[in-house]
C-alpha cells in the first residue's frame, strides 16, 4: 500500500526528483520521502516521520558510511535484476558481480560493526529509487557506477580525517576506512576502463586533481556534506535523514 | 642493499637532534618555502606570519615531526622506486606495445608528480634517491623487466599492490596530522587504480583474493604478511563463512585491503635496491 503510494507520487515529482535534498543552514537533509511522509498524514495515522540524524563523533562517521555502502549495494543489486547484466560479455557479468558482492559485504559488515556499539542509533535500512537509470543499458549503468564508486573514494578519503583516533576503536575505524577506500578505487578504476578501455580514464584527468600546484596525480577528499548533497541531488535516496551533527575536522 | 640499512636510513633521528631544535628545523623548512615553489602548502610549513608559525611550532611539541617525517621519507622511496621503474619501463624500446603506452605513461606522469610533491613538502629533510637494480640482484634475483614484458607488467602490478599496502599501514601513524593523513589517502587510492589497471592487463581481477601471488614465488609477501590479504576478521569480527551467498571468503577478502607493515614493505623494496 505505501509502496504503491510512492510510485504514484514519484510520477508526479518527477519535475524536481534531482533537487529533492534541501539544504537548510548547512543541515543536509537527503531522501525523497521527507515530502512524502509529510503530505500523506491525512488518513488519521501520525506519518510525520522522526527523520533519523547519522550522529556525531565515530558513529556519525560510520553511519554515514554505511549509508553509502547501502547505496551502492542497492544500486548494484539493482544491475544484476536487469537486462544489461543479463546479457552482457562474460567478463563485465563478472566484474559487476564481483563489485556486487563487495558492496553487500560492506554494508553487511558496517550493519554488524554499528548493532555491536550502537543498536539503537544505527541508520535504519534505506530505501531507494534508481527509475532514473536505465538498467538495460550499458552506458547507464556503467555510467551510474562509475559516479557511485568515484563518489565512494572521495566520501572516504575525505572521512579519514574526521575520525577520532583518541582511543583504539577509533585507530580501528580509520585502519577499516582505509581497507575499504582502496577497493572502491579499485571498482572506480576497473569501471572507468570497461567504459574506455586502455585510456588514461582508470585514474583520469576528469576525476583527480593536483595539490598546491602539481599537476593531476591526487584522489579528490570531500566533506559529508558536499558528498551527501551530491548523493541527494541524484534523487537515489528515497529515506529522508539528515546529517547535522557529523565532526567537521 | 637489505632493508635493514634503508631502516637506519629512514629513521635516523639524529636528524632532528643534529638540527639541535626544532625550531631550526621549522626555520630549514620555512627556507625551503621561499626556494621551492611547491614547498608553500603541505603541513603549512612554509607559512611566515608569528601566529602560524608559533602553531606550528606547538604542533611539532606536541606530536612531534621525527615520525612523521620517517613516514614521508618511506613514501618517498616508495615512490623513487615507482618513478624510476616506469621511467626506464617507457624507455625501454621496443618494450610496452603501443596499445598500453598511454596507461603506463599515465601512471608513470602521477609517480613523478608524487615524488615532486613528497620531495617538497619533506624540504631538506628528503632523503636522496636511491640506486635501484629492477633486476632484483640485490634481493639474489635475475629479473628482465625492461626485456620481457611479461616480467615488467608482474613488477609493475607488484610495486602497485604493495603501494597500496603500504600507504594503508602508515595511515595510523599519520593520524596525528589532518593534512598529512588526508594527502597520503589521496596518493594511496590512486595507488589502487594503477594496481587494479595493471592486474587486469594480466588478466588478473582488478581485486585481491585471498593472498593469491601471480607474480615470482620471492614476492609472495605482497600478498602475506602479519595482516595477509586472506585476513578475514574486520573491526574484530571473524567474518569468515559469513557471505556464502555474496561469494564466499573469497568476495570477502576481495573487499577489504590490508595494510603492511614498514618493515615488510622495505623487505620487499630491498629487493630492488643497491
């Protein structure tokens, strides 16, 4: 009944489905449903969510991780239900399944890592809406992945430094970051070359950048917030929930 | 050269204590600020107003620069390393088909900017470059990389993996330094794209499974070490069995990189050096 209830209105808002994330005083507040919720309360029953918030110190940072990871598990659940997966070449079914089960082991993992400290403030299971990709197509879903995992290797290497390392947990948390930024780099990469194959696209001009005046050798590093704008101007995320209290430095 | 040496090398702390202060040694890297146009950012060293560099100053007190600075010089031969392999690689007539020029002088163009950028923001405290034999006589190997490119693509994608690693094993001790920690992040996922490029030209998976070794049976320890790539427990939690649907342990350990330690990086860069 709900879900059909969002499809119905999904049609309605596909106008702004892209601008869907509102910035307020620096508060990110991702997720369509925000909307949603707040203007379907007439049938008697209180849906005025209690939009959850990712937290502040390590938990912040690790909820916010694991959003991403839900989003990237989603997005490539997604791919192997569809007509592209199905029939391509060998080696990209491969490759994207591969991708697939790394990004169900990290959300399963940052699932099972947040219950064991905090089984009451972890980000509940997200809900998301990907109709804006075509996943009978190539050059969609490839094109969708390879914003995602480039969008998961900045996310982290711009997170390494708001970790709290003051005690052994937080030295552990920035070991994991590292852990898992490498292999999204190696998701970015190795989608970026299916999609130019033997070009410099694997770690190219359009996604690195320079330092202090270098030429282009350097992974971007963002902020939650310029990430969680990024991830809500795509309309992916239907669960609305803010980030207010993440560490800034 | 073993790798004890490069230790000692690296970790020479009378470099601070010979500096007598660590004042001197922040006046060392302000000179270089005004020498080196590169110098100007990193740590903000370079900065020359009293507020900043009495900040700085305290920073240095507190965390202390020497292991950091060790830290830096590791990357840097590190990186020596990679420039010098890549240069000789693209120069090597005859010896990278056509076909892959253009990823190998890419990687080639980010290991030169890296060294450029380690070199200046070390300063003065840079150790020299040293003299590589990609032969691997030191290490009691007879390699042909610039020959073969079979061996200069396993070399490659070794040096690469082990970039990784090693850049990971360092991101606790760079902790202490926001700016410094989010550089080496930076350099260490372009690491990973070179190393998941270069796996796949070997028909390699662009990921590690288990500690899987494709490359001569002497460099083994890429892939092992006190923390293995087969390392199945993450945050203290066995995962191991776990993902029997999601590909197995082997997916599982695709999906997390592990660190190296210093000590086994240099036990496999001393392989290479005179």
């Amino acid at each position: 009944m709900k879900k059909e209830l969002l499809k119905e209105q999904d049609g309605q808002r596909d106008f702004n489905k892209r601008r869907q994330f509102l910035k307020l005083s620096g508060v990110v507040v991702i997720g369509s449903g925000l909307m949603m919720a707040c203007s379907n309360d007439d049938d008697g029953t209180d849906l005025d969510p209690e939009v959850f918030d990712l937290g502040s110190g390590n938990l912040g940072i690790l909820n916010y991780a694991y959003a991403l990871e839900q989003l990237e598990a989603a997005f490539y659940t997604k791919v192997l239900d569809g007509a592209y997966w199905a029939g391509a070449p060998a080696n990209e079914k491969r490759i994207l399944e591969d991708v697939y089960n790394h990004e169900v082991i990290h959300r399963e993992f940052f699932k099972t890592a947040i219950t064991a400290v905090a089984p009451n403030d972890i980000v509940p299971q997200l809900e998301f809406n990907f109709s804006s990709v075509d996943f009978s197509s190539r050059a969609s879903v490839l094109g969708t992945s390879k914003v995602l995992e480039d969008t998961g290797v900045k996310a982290y290497n711009g997170a390494g430094k708001l970790i709290n390392v003051g005690d052994a947990a937080g030295m552990a948390y920035l070991t994991l970051a590292g852990k898992i930024v490498s292999v999204e780099a190696r998701h970015a990469s190795v989608i970026r070359d299916l999609l130019n194959p033997k070009s410099q696209d694997f770690a190219g001009d359009d996604i690195l950048i320079g330092l202090s005046g270098t030429g282009k050798a350097f992974d971007k590093a963002a902020e939650p917030s310029e990430v969680l704008a990024e991830v809500g101007a795509t309309g992916f995320v239907v669960t609305p929930f803010t980030a207010k209290n993440l560490p800034t430095s | 050269m073993n790798f004890i040496k490069i230790l000692d090398m690296l970790s020479n702390k009378d470099l601070l204590s010979k500096a007598g202060s660590r004042r001197d040694s922040f006046d060392q890297f302000k000179k270089l600020g005004t020498s080196v146009a590169l110098a100007s950012i990193p740590f903000g060293l370079a900065a020359t107003s009293a507020k900043t560099k009495a900040a700085n100053s305290a920073m240095f007190g507190t965390f202390g620069t020497a292991d950091n600075i060790d830290v830096l010089n590791f990357a840097l031969t590190l990186e020596y390393l990679e420039r010098s392999y890549y240069r000789q690689g693209l120069d090597a007539l005859g010896l990278i088909p056509s076909a892959d020029q253009t990823v190998f002088a890419t990687i080639s163009k980010h290991e030169d900017i890296h060294v450029e950028f380690l070199k200046a923001a070390l300063g003065d405290k840079a150790i020299a470059e040293p003299t590589f034999d990609f032969t691997g006589k030191p290490g009691g190997l007879n390699l042909d990389p610039f020959g073969d490119y079979p061996t200069f693509l396993a070399l490659a994608q070794g040096f690469e993996d082990t970039g990784v690693r090693a850049y990971k094993g360092q991101a606790g001790a760079l902790a202490n330094d926001n700016d410094l920690l989010q550089y080496a992040l930076q350099i260490h996922s372009v690491e990973a794209r070179h190393a998941a490029q270069v796996r796949r030209m070997r028909n390699e998976k662009g990921w590690i499974t288990q500690s899987e070794n494709t490359l001569p049976a002497a460099f083994a320890g890429i892939y092992g070490g006190a923390t293995p790539e087969s390392n199945k427990t993450q945050g203290g939690v066995d995962l191991a069995g776990k993902f029997g649907a999601f590909g197995g342990d082997n997916a599982l350990t695709e999906a997390f990189d592990e660190p190296l330690t210093m000590d086994e990086v240099l036990a496999i860069g001393g392989v290479f050096i005179v």
